[in-house]
C-alpha cells in the first residue's frame, strides 16, 4: 500500500533543501545586523527580500520541469531584451548602467535573470539532441551564452557575466564534452584573457587584477580592501571576538562590509569556527543539489541541477577567493549571507527549481 504524501510532498518541497535554506536565512539576518553598523531599515529590506524568494520557491516548485523547458525560448529572448534596455535606456549608478529602474514602481538588474535563464537555455537546447554534443551544437550553445555575457561585460559587470558564462559552460561540459573540446578551451584561456585585458576589461577592472597579485603598492587606494579585509579574517582567530564586537567594520576599515566583504565580518566576529559552519552549510546544499542531479529523471533536469548547483559553488568559492586574497576582486555577493535583494530573490529561484526537479521526479515515480 502506498504511503499517503506528507504536506511537503504535496507542495513538492524538499525538506532537507528548506531546512538549509531556512537556516542560511536567519543567519545572514544575524550576521547583517552587526556587518550593517545595526541598521534596521536593511535589516527588514533583506528579511522582506528573502521572504519574497522564500514564496518564488513555493510557487516554482509548483511546475513541472517539462513545463518550464516549454517556455525557456521566451524567457532568454526577454532576458536578452531586457539587456538590450539597459545598455539603450539603463539606469546608472555609481559608474555602472545595470538597472532597469521605473520611478515609483520597481527598479531591478535583468542580469540577475540571466543567472537563472542561462543554465536553463543551454540545457533546454542540449537536451534536444544526441550527447555528447556535436561541434555546431557547442558552437550554437558559445553563441547564446555570447550574447548576455558581451551585455553584461558592458554595463560593466565583470563579476555577473562571468558567473553566467560558467553556469552556461557547465551544462555544456555535463552534456559529455569531449576532452579535446576542453583542453582546446583551456588552451584557448590566455589569449582570451590578454584580448579582454587590451580590449574588454576597464582601468577600474585591471587595478583590481594588479592589486590582487600585490595589495601592498596601493595600500591606501586600490589595496586598501584587500588589506582590511585579510585583517578582520585574521584578527578573528580561532573562535572571533564576539558578535558586535568587530573592530574592522564597526570602526569603518572594512569598505562594503555589508555586501561583497560580510564573510570579512563573520570571521571576525564567530572566527574559524563561524566559517567553518558556514562552509558546512554550503557543502550540505552542494551535496543535496549534487543527490538531485543524479536521481533526475529527464536529460533536461540533470543538465539544469547540475549547472545551478556548480553555479552556486562558484558564487562561494569566487567570493571567498576575493575577500581572502586569493582572486581579484570581482564584485561577486557571498549567496545568501551578502546584502542584495534581486540576488537573493534569484538565488532562491534557482533552489525552486531544483526542487521542482526532485519532487516531480518523485511524484511522477507514484503515479
């Protein structure tokens, strides 16, 4: 006799998935607090953000993954549109054009989207044929994760737009990708990067490369992050200084320390014993997201599970990399713990959809 479907299946929600996310939540609340010099009004913006994300993961979870593979044609075409609206019309600030911003009603980064459209456009497009992918396929998949990323490196967003060329490259290189295809590509890695350096990348942007290989020749100006933010992670020692009591954010040394620098924060603050269960949290979700891209059932939802979930181990290792020291700064938001609302919203939309995948796995296995 089949067992009756508890209320979590009826909703088709993971639980160990919500659990994890639920517990990132209040911690990022916690840890914003202090990392915010106690600012309530961001305080309640990040709670309200995450509650929105919290419902876009109830209602996506909802659909079907074959559903969803129906309308990815429209979404990257959308997706695409709006990037052509900010680089004609786009709203500016602090130097970049990255908003889509209406007076009085919304203002939010189509970019954002593409973290999401991407995986899901690759995968919908690689699923339709034969794997592993023939050379024309890989070229056509280039040619549509090309076409986002050369918007976004306009705005200028380094950060995102290579955030969303990985999320496209991995579902190609989980779509069966030749060896030859990839050591072609990792041979191919040096001239792209002196192309982008000469003709891609902004002064703002290589002041950042040359500051990662050596922060001490502008300690005052380009440096002058990296320094602090190794300093916090150090001062904090085995087990911190205790929650409020950071010196290097409290007292203004550490820039950013609410957004791209928090993790900065959580080590002076809970020391290594703080990131340690922050790593372990992240690893739980990574391990979950792994368990279901290799129980889907469709080519579609392995191929899309399994580039949301290296995705989000990009946005951790990319970020923890650049706050230590160890890569350039990118601007790239530590997920879920980083001030953001448009980012957190599509975070969670990408764990919807991983749980779409799993639970319709389960409820088509019952039928």
């Amino acid at each position: 006799m089949r067992r009756r479907a508890t209320l979590l299946q009826r909703l088709h929600i993971d639980g160990w998935l919500l659990l994890l996310l639920l517990v990132l939540g209040a911690g990022s609340l916690f840890i914003l607090y202090s990392a915010s010099g106690k600012n309530i009004d961001l305080l309640l913006k990040q709670a309200s953000s995450f509650g929105i994300g919290m419902v876009a993961v109830v209602v996506i979870a909802q659909f079907d993954p074959r559903f969803m593979a129906r309308w990815v044609p429209l979404a990257y075409v959308i997706g695409v549109a709006l990037l052509t609206v900010v680089e004609v019309m786009g709203h500016t600030a602090m130097g970049a054009t990255r908003w889509i911003n209406i007076p009085g009603v919304i203002r939010f980064q189509p970019s954002e989207l593409m973290k999401i459209i991407m995986p899901m456009t690759i995968a919908w497009y690689l699923s339709r044929h034969n794997l592993p992918p023939r050379f024309k396929h890989i070229v056509i998949s280039l040619a549509m994760i090309g076409v986002p990323f050369v918007l976004i490196v306009k705005q200028p967003d380094l950060g995102t737009s290579l955030l969303i060329l990985a999320s496209g490259a991995f579902v190609i290189f989980m779509a069966g990708l030749q060896w030859r295809w990839i050591v072609g590509a990792a041979a191919a890695v040096v001239p792209i990067a002196v192309g982008m350096w000469y003709f891609v990348m902004h002064d703002y942007q290589k002041r950042r490369v040359l500051t990662f290989l050596n922060p001490e020749s502008d300690p005052l100006g380009a440096g002058w992050n990296i320094i602090q933010s190794k300093a916090a992670i150090g001062s904090g020692g085995v087990l911190g200084k205790g929650w409020l009591l950071g010196t290097q954010s409290h007292l203004d040394f550490l820039p950013e320390s609410h957004t791209d620098f928090i993790i900065a924060v959580l080590a002076e603050e809970f020391g290594l014993v703080g990131v340690c269960l922050l790593l372990l949290l992240y690893l739980l979700l990574l391990a979950r997201g792994l368990v279901i891209t290799v129980q889907a059932q469709t080519l579609f939802g392995k191929l899309l599970a399994g580039a949301l979930t290296m995705t989000f181990f990009v946005y951790v290792f990319v970020n923890i990399g650049m706050v230590s020291g160890l890569l350039p700064v990118v601007g790239v938001p530590l997920p879920f713990i980083s001030y953001g609302g448009t980012h957190l919203v599509t975070l969670l939309s990408g764990f919807g959809i991983l749980m779409a995948i799993h639970t319709h796995r389960k409820w088509i296995a019952q039928v």
